[in-house]
C-alpha cells in the first residue's frame, strides 16, 4: 500500500490491513515545480483572498465567507475571490450583496487555478471530511499562506499550525475561521516565514521530479516481492 496520507495507513491497519507501507506520496506524483514559477508572484505583490467554494455534503465554503463577511471591509486593497463553488456558494454571495468574485465549478481551468493561486496571499479550505487535500498542496507550491481543516488530522501532516499556515480544526467555528484569517492578514512576518518553509516542503516532498525517483523505487519494491 501506498497513499497520499499517514492517516489512511492508519486507518488501514485498524480496518486489517497487514501488508507493507510503501510510503506517502502525492496524488499524481507532485507537481513540476520549474514550470510553474513563472506564475508565482512576489509577497508583497499579492493582493487576493481565496477561498475553495465547496459546499456539500463535506464542503464548509459558506463559512468561511460569514467569517470573512464581517471583516473584508478593513482590508480594502485585497480582493476576496471564491472558486470551485457550488451552487449554494454562490447564491450566499449574491444575497447578501457580498463584493467577492465568484468562480464556479466549471470555469477555471487546472492551469488557470494555478496562476490565480500564485497571486494569492491566503488560500483558505475548509470542509468536514477530507484525505489530502489536492488544493492545498497547489497552493503551498504556489506560495500561498494556507488556513486549511483538519478532518482526520491529514492536513496537520504537512502544515504545522502557526509556522507554515494555520488549521482549522472546527469548520463550524466561523468566529475561529476569522480570528485566523485577521491574524494572518496582520502579520506579513509570519506570511513571509512561512512562504520559504513551504518552498523548502515542496522541493523536498511535492517536487514531481524528486517524487519520480520515489515511485520508481515503489515499482521495483513491488517486483521484488512477486
């Protein structure tokens, strides 16, 4: 077995599983890291708030925007934007006549994503029940400061609250959601700290090239063993 968590070999292991761990490793490899530089801007440059829209069955979106409802207007040089979202996202926006842009499921693409997340100095994800957030983890590579949930305690695996991001570990908690959000935004130091702590994670775990070597060695693991 191999996953993209520590969490679900636990949870593996608790439901039977008694053969060999092969590692973590990210959904799809990683990412290439050289080519998405160029999107990346500057800290100081970074004038965009965004939030995953998902709100459903797991997804926690609208909360996180009653928890920015009542503090965007003391940040008036930053724009909110929502994307991925689901219907109810953006009908909550619209009635309440809230200044955010709003993206739904359908209207980015990958790539288009990814630039937007390297303009972005928070990215915030929030939702009930999650493995290894994909969106996370494009948002490290990108350089966004993460304010993520923590269902199951898989995004604890790769952000270490108050050093790299925060976690939000009640996404009902929208006063919570908020605290986090205003701290973040009032301290530049701790956003620019944690910008060279996440490049330095993801060459180091999220890096495709380095990961490459990794599932190659998974394979020839595998063979060994027939």
């Amino acid at each position: 077995m191999h996953a993209d968590c520590l969490r679900d070999f636990t949870i593996a292991k608790h439901l039977g599983f008694n053969g060999s761990f092969l590692g973590v490793i990210p959904t799809g490899g990683g990412y290439d890291l050289a080519k998405l530089l160029p999107y990346k801007q500057i800290i100081k440059d970074r004038k965009i708030i965004l939030i995953k829209g998902y709100q459903n069955v797991f997804g926690r979106a609208i909360n996180v925007i009653k928890a920015i409802e009542s503090i965007y207007v003391d940040y008036p040089s930053f724009e909110f934007v929502v994307f991925g979202a689901h219907q109810a996202t953006m009908s909550y926006v619209i009635n309440n006549s809230l200044p955010f842009k709003v993206y739904g499921r359908n209207d980015l693409s990958h790539d288009e994503l990814l630039q937007l997340m390297g303009k972005s100095l928070l990215y915030i994800g929030n939702n009930i029940s999650d493995g290894m957030p994909n969106t996370l983890l494009e948002a490290i590579i990108m350089g966004a400061f993460p304010i993520q949930s923590n269902p199951g305690n898989a995004s604890s695996e790769i952000i270490e609250d108050g050093v790299n991001g925060f976690l939000i570990q009640d996404s009902e908690d929208i006063e919570d959601i908020k605290v986090k959000v205003s701290n973040a935004l009032g301290d530049i130091n701790l956003i620019e700290s944690a910008y060279i702590h996440n490049l330095h994670l993801a060459n180091q775990k999220l890096n495709y090239n380095v990961n490459k070597a990794k599932i190659n060695l998974l394979y020839d693991t595998v063979l060994k063993c027939e």
